[in-house]
C-alpha cells in the first residue's frame, strides 16, 4: 500500500490534508509504507502531531519458531498490509543472491555492527550460524508511533531480549502442524549433508521446547490464517484488550 493511500482513509485526514503532510516529510507521492526510511517515518509523525491528525501507536509483534516452519513465508504474505511494518534487521553475513540491501536485510561489517551495539541502536541482537543479525531500534519505536503494528522475525534469542527491553511486545510462537512434518520440511534439502540434516533437527527439537516462554502460540496450518491471526492479536493488544 502506498503512504498516501494510508494517510487518505486515516480520520480527518483527507486527500487534500495527506497531500500536505506528505510533501512537508518529503515523501513521493507513489512511495510505499514498507520504503519509507527511519527518517521520512520520524518526519511523517511529527506532521501528522503538528497537524493533529489522531495516531494510535501500533504493537510490536516478535515473531519466532523452529527453522522450516514458514516465518519467512508469513512475513512475506504481511509485507504489503497496510497495517503492518516489516522491520529489516541488521546482519554482518554476506548477502545471498537474491537479496537486496534495505530490503531483505541492512548488510553491515563486523565493525560496523560493534559500533551499533556500542550506542544502543539495536533493539536486540543475536548470533546464529556464524553471523551476527540485529533489529534497529529507531526505525521500530518510528513506526509504532506512526501507528504501525511492526512484524519482527527473529530467533528465540533475540525474542527473549525483546521480552526484557519491551515487556508490552507480543510475542508469537509459530509451531508446524506436527513433528513429523517439520522433520520432512528440514530434511528434504539434497544439498544438505547427513550432519547438516541432524544439526538442524536438534536445533529445531531445542527451539520447539522454548514454544511456553511466548504469548500466543500459533500452529500454521495455512499462511493465511496464521497472517490473520496475528493481526487480530496485534489490534487486540493495541487496544488493551490482551
């Protein structure tokens, strides 16, 4: 969804208003809600204060689970929802392929990533599989204000220091339909070694036991109801209903 459809359906805002308020933050106007920069979300919110347009902060939910059980997928189907900001995480690992700077991930050097540990600017950071990842602190607390739910996809690790940093965070624990599928799903790689295949097995075991330290506990069954749920509880929460 683009920003100006969003500021368009606000209340009291208006297409006439939304126009204003986007050239005063600089922001295009066929700019999308998942474009917008930590500056341009910051920029945004103060106007929308300034012009007293009502914004109701939105909730954090951390999103975990075993590897294979389909984050990646559901993330993917939230992506364009107009209520919802997907945070891009910080990583020191090379980009693959397929991947794009700003979009998939920031890609920083292990230098850089010290330094963003050293002024407290990540909200929570983890090593996984010899490289470091991490959430951006500002870019999150921006979008909340603007009154974004915002979707973080990260490891149990980081889940449990978002719990200590923000207790009002949801957390949200994504579980397979069964074992036995989740073990098909990590085996079926051919390119994986013997060893490989049972690492990640036992680390997927260990992940499952932590599925009681969450909130809501949700099976994906289908994509779809898992994204659906998930911003039933997000507006819940928001609303202090949960």
């Amino acid at each position: 969804m683009r920003v100006r459809e969003l500021l368009d359906a606000a209340p009291g805002v208006g297409s006439r208003r939304a126009f204003t308020l986007m050239a005063k933050a600089g922001i295009s106007e066929t700019r999308r809600i998942g474009g917008l920069g930590s500056h341009q979300l910051q920029k945004l919110r103060s106007e929308m204060i300034l012009n007293k347009v009502p914004v109701n902060p939105g909730t954090l939910i951390v999103m975990s689970g075993p590897g294979g059980v389909g984050k990646s997928t559901i993330t993917s189907f939230l992506r364009d929802h107009p209520a919802i900001w997907i945070s891009v995480s910080v990583t020191t690992r090379e980009p693959r392929e397929n991947e794009k700077d700003g979009h998939d991930y920031h890609f920083v050097t292990e230098e850089k990533f010290d330094q963003l540990i050293s002024q407290g600017a990540l909200l929570e950071w983890a090593e996984f599989a010899g490289a470091r990842y991490g959430t951006p602190r500002s870019a999150v607390t921006d979008a909340l204000n603007l009154g974004k739910h915002v979707l973080l996809e990260i490891e149990i690790a980081g889940a449990r220091q978002i719990r200590r940093a923000d207790p009002k965070a949801l957390l949200v624990f994504v579980s397979p339909p069964s074992w036995e599928e989740l073990v098909d799903r990590l085996t079926s790689r051919g390119t994986d070694s013997a060893e490989r295949r049972a690492a990640r097995l036992a680390l997927a075991e260990e992940e499952m036991a932590c599925s009681g330290e969450f909130d809501e506990v949700l099976v994906n069954h289908r994509v779809e109801e898992v994204a659906t749920a998930l911003l039933s509880l997000a507006s819940s929460r928001s609303k202090g209903l949960i």
